[in-house]
C-alpha cells in the first residue's frame, strides 16, 4: 500500500494513519507537491492493489464476509454490527482520525492502483460519522474485484482513462458508480450492486 500526501498535509495525521494500519498492512509513503495561491487543500491518498485490498479485508476479519452479500444487505449488516458493539474496521477508525485532524478543507481517499499506480481509481471519503465511513469503506473492500474486473473490460476495449477514475458510493452504500472520461473525452461508467 502507499499513502501520498500534498506538501500541504500534516506529517503527524500520516503517522497515525501508518501506525494504525500497521498491524494489518505494510504502507510506504510519499509526498506529493502542490502549489495554489490560496492554499491547496490537504490531500491524503492510500492506494494498493486489488490483492492488498482483499488481505486487508480479510485480516480485519468482519468485513471478508460481506463481499458475497447485496448491496442492501451489506448496508444493514454494517448497521447492525456498528449499532450492537459500535465498533468499526481499523481502516474506518483510520480514516475518520485523519478526516477529524486535517479538517474540512482536505481530501482523503482510498484506491485502486489501477490502471496506475498514482491516479488510479479512487474513493474520495465524503463521510464524517465513523458509521457513515464506516458504510462506505465496507462497501469499497467488498467491491474492489468487482470494480477491477469491470474497468479491466473497459480499458481492454479501448477506454483507457485520461486522469484519475472516481468511485462514488450512493444511496447509502447501495450502489456504486465509477465514471471517467476517456482519452477522447468520452465520459463512461459502470454500475455496480
């Protein structure tokens, strides 16, 4: 796994983020430089492979079993689990420590290092409860294959990207949406759940 950082970041919210994972992950970091006359936002971008993601899932335990169940069903069993011990994957823990410490003006995200290993396809975190990111982290790590293979299709067809392929969790973790645009500025997404 690597974790990139804007210039503009707080190295400490990065160590906690590294300390936290530990455990579960190996994550090397980076810095990535920005420059913007009014301050560009706090960027902290934690990218891996398909099988990174898929041991991560399974090491964390509770979420390794919801990539076989719907979407709707994924949803509630997020809720119930979160609502009865409150408890949360360390990734979600994680990721809300950053969101919470690096404040509103910053971008945290998770991805794919796919179809690259810097742009990738990647989750922006909207969440601010630790059971709302909790939802869309679950939904991502139960996802990840799903994701991979349909872009796979798609770029081996032709539609390689021309930036960065956003992932959009909606309706409440019910779905999800990849969209990119194209090298000919084709817009294209897929569905998923």
């Amino acid at each position: 796994m690597e974790l990139t950082l804007s210039e503009s970041s707080t190295p400490a919210i990065a160590t906690v983020l590294v300390s936290d994972l530990r455990p579960y992950a190996e994550i090397s970091q980076s810095v990535y430089h920005t420059r913007s006359a009014i301050g560009p936002p706090a960027l902290f971008q934690l990218m891996a492979t398909v099988s990174e993601w898929a041991a991560l899932a399974f090491a964390t335990g509770f979420v390794a079993k919801l990539g076989q169940m719907s979407a709707e069903k994924l949803v509630a069993e997020v809720k119930t689990h979160f609502s009865s011990d409150g408890k949360a994957t360390p990734l979600a823990v994680a990721l809300k420590k950053v969101k919470d410490t690096a404040g509103t003006n910053s971008n945290v995200m998770i991805g794919i290092q796919y179809p690259d290993d810097f742009w990738g396809t990647t989750l922006s975190i909207k969440g601010q409860s630790l059971e709302e990111i909790e939802i869309e982290v679950s939904v991502f790590l139960a996802s990840v294959e799903v994701i991979y293979e349909g872009l796979k299709v798609e770029i081996d067809a032709g539609k390689a990207p021309l930036g960065r392929i956003k992932i959009f969790v909606e309706e409440q973790g019910c779905s999800i949406r990849v969209h990119w645009m194209d090298q000919s500025f084709q817009n294209h997404e897929i569905i998923i759940r």
